[in-house]
C-alpha cells in the first residue's frame, strides 16, 4: 500500500492464481480500507495498491479512488471482461516499455564503445 512516497509493504501477500484475481482481491481491500480511512478522518484518495507478482515484478496500481468511481452513477461496473482488457493493455504497455529500456541500454553500449575506441584513436 503507498500513501504518497511512504510505501507500507506486506511481507506476506496473498498467492493468487492470475492478475484478475490479484485486482478483485485489490479492489475488495480497496473498499475496506476506502472506510477505515474516512472513519479515521483521513483522506482515502491519497492511497493506492502496488501489486506485484511472486518474483516481484510490478503489476498494477490499484489507486483507492476506483473505489469511488465505481459507485458514481452513470458509470458501468467493470465486468471480469473490462477487467481482462485493462490487464492486457497493462501488459502490453510494460512490455513496450520493457522493450524500449533495452534498446536504451544497447544504444548507451554502442556510444559507450565508440567513445572507448574514440578515446584509444587519440
């Protein structure tokens, strides 16, 4: 759970069998806490989850303000469909940028050499 930069780990978690999951379980905590936090006069906006998977690898953020949106009128529930297409451009995106990390690192490499050979040139 973070709440602006403090994060609050939980050492034991809960071993789930897919990301749909780990978000419904996420949600569920959400609204709980959603009501913990106004009885304690404080502001459930400022929190979130960060969910990670066995190996510790970033998942999803579940910012407790869903839980507000998902009471608004006018707005439809998410369905485990809704939820599976939010996952999938989730991965998809950490994919891409996964991606993009790594052609930056093999571009630094490259200019690294060529500045090592510049340097031996000299």
């Amino acid at each position: 759970m973070r709440r602006g930069k403090e994060l609050i780990a939980d050492e034991h978690g809960d071993d789930l069998p897919d990301v749909e999951t780990a978000y419904l379980n996420a949600f569920a905590a959400a609204r709980e806490l959603w009501t913990m936090t106004l009885a304690r006069r404080d502001d459930p906006t400022a929190y979130s989850f960060e969910v990670m998977d066995d190996a510790g690898r970033f998942l999803f953020t579940l910012p407790l303000s869903e839980v507000l949106d998902a009471t608004r009128t006018g707005r439809k529930r998410l369905g485990r469909s809704d939820i599976q297409a939010l996952l999938n451009k989730n991965r998809a995106l950490r994919d891409s940028l996964v991606e993009q990390i790594a052609k930056t690192r093999s571009n630094l490499d490259r200019t690294h050499d060529l500045l090592r050979a510049l340097r031996e040139y000299d």
